[in-house]
C-alpha cells in the first residue's frame, strides 16, 4: 500500500528531530527538498533583542549568488534583503530573484514563475516571537500547497534540531519585551497611533502590528489596550 503524503511527512519531521549530528539533518532535509526542485538551503536563528535578523548561521548551502564559494551571514543577509521580510509577517511566502550577480532583484510573490532563483521562506516562532528561519531556494521548485506545509514541517524541525545539536536548547527564555517592543508600547500608551508610531520609529505600519501582536503574545493580554497596562505593570514601561 502506497503510503500517505501526511504519514511522510511524520516520517521525515520525526527523523529530523532524532538526528545525532548537523550533517544527518542536512542529509534528511535535501532529501525531502531535492524532488521538489529545490537544491539550496539556508537556516539560521534570529535574536530580535538585538535586531539581529541571523544571529547565529547553521546551514548555507547552495549556489545563491551565481558566484560560488561560500558566504557568511553578514553577505548573505546584504545580498538577500527578502530575508527581512520575515520581520514583517507570520507565515511562509515564496519568493523570486531575476537579474545578474550583484544587480539581483528580489520580490516576494504568491507564485513563483519563470526564470530565476525562486524560493520558500520559512520563519519560525516560540512563544517569546520569531527565533529564526530557513530558506529553500531552486530554479524549478515546487509552489504547491502541499510543498510549502511540508517544508514549513520541515524547516521547524530543522531550526530546533540544529539549535539543540548546538546546545542552544536550554530553557525558554521568561516573557519580557525587547527594546523595540518597549519602544512601540511606549508610544502606544503615550495615545500616539500606530501610523504615528510607526512614523515617528521609522517603521512600516504592518511592522508595528506585527510588534503589537507579538507584544500581546508575550504579556498574555487580548487587546493592545490590556496590553499596556500590564506592561506597566510589569515594568517593561513607566506609567
């Protein structure tokens, strides 16, 4: 009997997360990925504290940049500004990137097409917000439903494994506020609104949503406005 395409993706997530070493979880990831088109592979942990988009690099492999060679985070993170993006959303998206070395235009898409280097962006959360993500890149990569939720099982399984194998697992973080966090409900409390917050930070207007939910995440409140009173509360601002 032919075996689901649920019980598969179990089978390679529970081996993921049983791998003894970086290069069994690399091998079970290319695996899954090379059928599906995509033959290049980045995962990474993020440090939103410290407005560290890749704090620590676990895995980059692939051909990104038609140069060769290999390639640090800080160059990655400068040649893929599409990384940023995962500050900017909750979910994985594709993306698609057309031009020549080192005019290379990036664009996050709903459908990948034609030529390029196009991929799935994964960013993965813990309770405390984003702690990292991995990115799967190819020519011809599958875009399917199917796909992007089996990668997204199994960039998960990857970042947790690979933080584990590199005693980085330890206990979770308690819930407190990162700098910018304060900063967006300090001016939320202050009666500014998020489109002046966001003015008056140099952000977009989606970003601060997106710190104001993370924001209520972290605190347990159900409304922006319970929100900044706990933080009070808590200390996390002056009242």
């Amino acid at each position: 009997m032919q075996r689901a395409p649920l019980e598969d993706a179990a089978r390679v997530v529970a081996a993921i997360e049983g791998s003894d070493a970086p290069e069994t979880l690399q091998a079970l990831v290319r695996e899954c990925a090379l059928p599906l088109g995509y033959d290049r592979f980045v995962l990474y942990s993020a440090d939103i504290e410290r407005d560290e988009v890749i704090a620590q690099l676990f895995w980059l492999e692939g051909d990104w940049f038609g140069e060769g060679g290999e390639v640090d985070a800080k160059t990655y993170l400068a040649r893929c500004p599409v990384t940023r993006h995962v500050l900017e959303t909750d979910e994985p998206f594709f993306w698609s990137k057309t031009g020549n070395p080192g005019a290379e235009t990036y664009r996050v898409v709903v459908v990948p097409r034609g030529r390029g280097i196009h991929g799935l962006q994964v960013p993965i959360f813990a309770p405390a917000g984003l702690v990292g993500a991995m990115s799967f890149g190819g020519k011809r990569i599958d875009s399917s439903t199917a796909a992007r939720l089996l990668l997204t099982l199994v960039g998960t399984a990857a970042l947790r494994t690979a933080k584990r194998l590199a005693g980085l697992g330890g206990a979770a973080a308690p819930h407190r506020l990162s700098p910018r966090e304060r900063e967006v409900i300090r001016w939320i409390a202050s009666g500014r609104k998020q489109s002046d917050t966001a003015l008056l930070l140099g952000l977009s207007e989606r970003t601060v949503e997106n710190h104001l939910r993370r924001i209520r995440n972290r605190l347990g409140a159900s409304s922006t406005a319970q929100a900044v009173l706990m933080a009070v509360q808590t200390g996390e601002i002056e009242s």
